[in-house]
DNA sequence: AGCGAATTTGATATTCATTATCAATACGAG
DNA sequence: CTCGTATTGATAATGAATATCAAATTCGCT
C-alpha cells in the first residue's frame, strides 16, 4: 500500500518512530472512504488494539494531516470529521442538513475561478474549503 | 434603522420579547462590518451596558441567525465568528493562514456553478460557504 | 397606571471535544 | 543488546458552548 509507505517516509524524514500504534491506526484508516470522527476512528482501531488510546488517535491523525494524507473538515454537527487524501485528488462537499449524508463532488471550473479570484486579489492559495448544504433526494419532499 | 426594524418584528412575530439587552446587542452587531467572536462581542457590548451577561449574548446571536441577520463562520483558529448579514448580499472569505486576515469576495460565476453541481446532484440547496486559505499580499514574502 | 403570567436575564454549573501532563514503555541507531 | 529519546495511554486540564434556575423584566390586559 503506498500511502502507507508515504506515511513510514514522513516519520522517518522527521525522525519521528514507526510504530503498533501508528502503523495500525495509519492502514485501517488510509484505506477507508468515509468521514470519520475521532470517536467512530478509535471504536474501529480498538477492534484490532484494544488498549489502543484516545490521544493517540488524536495525535496520529495530527501526523496524517501533517503527511497530507488527511484532511478535516467541520461539517454542520459541531463534530470534526477526517477523511484519507486519496493519490491527486480533490474533490468538495454536500451535506445534507436533515440526514447528514455526505457526497462529494469535483468542479474544475470552480476550482479555476478560485485561483482567478485570488489572484485577482493578489492571495497566495494554498487550499480551499467549499461546503454546500441542502437537501438530498431523500430528504427534500 | 432598517434591520433592527427586522429584528424586533421577528421576536414579535415569534412572540418572543424585546430587551434592553437584546436591542442594544442587535444595534451595535448589525451596524458593524466585522467578524466578531463571542468574546469580542461580549466587550464591546460591556462598554454600553456593563452587566450584560455572557449568555445573553450567545442567545441573542442564535436569534440574530433565525431572524436571518447574522451568518456564522469557523475559519481557522477554532473560534467561531459572526458577522451581520448585510440586505441581500452574500460573499465568501479569503483567510490568510499567517496574519488571520480576512478578505471577502463574490463571484457570480462560481455561485452559479455551485447551483448546476447541486441540480446534477439531485440535491435542493440552501445555502454554502466557501472559504479560500493562503497568504495575504503582505504575508506571502 | 398597575397586575400577573410568562419570558428573559445573568451568575454559575455542566457538558463535551480537544489538549496537556507525566510516568511507564517501546523504538531504533550504534 | 544497550541506552537515550520518543511514544503511549490514563487522566487531568482547558475552553467554548449549553443548561439551570432564582430573580428581574416585559407586555397584554384591566
Ligand atoms: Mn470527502
Ligand atoms: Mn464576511
Ligand atoms: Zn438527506
Ligand atoms: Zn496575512
């Protein structure tokens, strides 16, 4: 698996130590699709290291972040969600203000006009966050 | 003023009641261009009305919200800010990650492009937030 | 103007996500 | 294998936001 591969070499060029904890925490979540609280991430980890702890959750998905192989995002409950950084990719949320799905969606036009408008406003861009909120299929009636 | 008009005919549409607290938060927030934390707010209502309570003001903010004259932001420190929403105008932020700075900006082609993502979506949308992090003129060397 | 039911206020307690602490343990370069 | 250092995990601390509740205020009504 090569992210996790990505993983070993940031902690190494930082030399900081691989280990149970991070490699476990590193494979189960890297491979995921899904958005993933603190607390859901350390119920799933606890399956395979049970005496696996709290903080060391928190501060492996620290490192991720830190890797760019991790993203956070705030959503509408209050809670901090991280999801994997897939290989290239980019990709925006919807999220649905009654059931709380989740879909993602890739625009390059607005990714364009977001480098245009910073330009314009003479911003160095690193990143972006774009939400929309809404009703999905389901929920709108 | 014409928003606060808004806001005491929405408490007396809710049958909520209007408070020397209430009208003097309100007349101060509205009638600012800023993104105030809880705190921020907090103090400079103290200078008009010196025991205003804490709560009050986060109650009154929640209500500003329903009555649709303020908009809530989390940027990049935690805190979450609120800023008046100004007659009919929307705008999206640029944050700058060194100095905190905060630009606005608004872009009819993104908004409408935002809207045809939500359609092929299938998804019935109410409102979004995009927020562009980098570096401001004076912070990128 | 004054009453009184119902709302609001403000001090403070509580909740809850996240961070800090620190002794015990694990890592890994040599 | 050894030893210095990083890491772990239990738990305390922090801090923003919410809940509580007695006292004060509002406002429709007489
Ligand atoms: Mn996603
Ligand atoms: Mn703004
Ligand atoms: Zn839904
Ligand atoms: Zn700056």
């Amino acid at each position: 698996m090569n992210k996790e591969k990505n993983f070993q070499g940031y902690l190494h060029d930082k030399g900081l130590k691989s280990t149970r904890q991070r490699d476990d925490i590193a494979s189960f979540f890297l491979q995921q699709d899904k958005h993933f609280t603190v607390e859901e991430l350390y119920n799933e980890i606890k399956k395979s290291y049970p005496q696996i702890g709290y903080a060391t959750v928190y501060r492996t998905l620290k490192l991720l972040m830190e890797a760019g192989l991790a993203t956070e995002c705030q959503f509408v409950d209050g809670l901090t969600r991280f999801e994997p950084v897939h290989e290239g990719e980019h990709h925006d949320h919807l999220v649905c203000l009654k059931c709380g799905k989740i879909i993602e969606f890739e625009n390059d036009k607005i990714e364009q006009l977001q480098i245009e408008v910073a330009r314009e406003l003479d911003f160095e861009l690193t990143n972006h966050k774009c939400v929309l909120y809404g009703y999905c299929n389901k929920c709108k009636e």
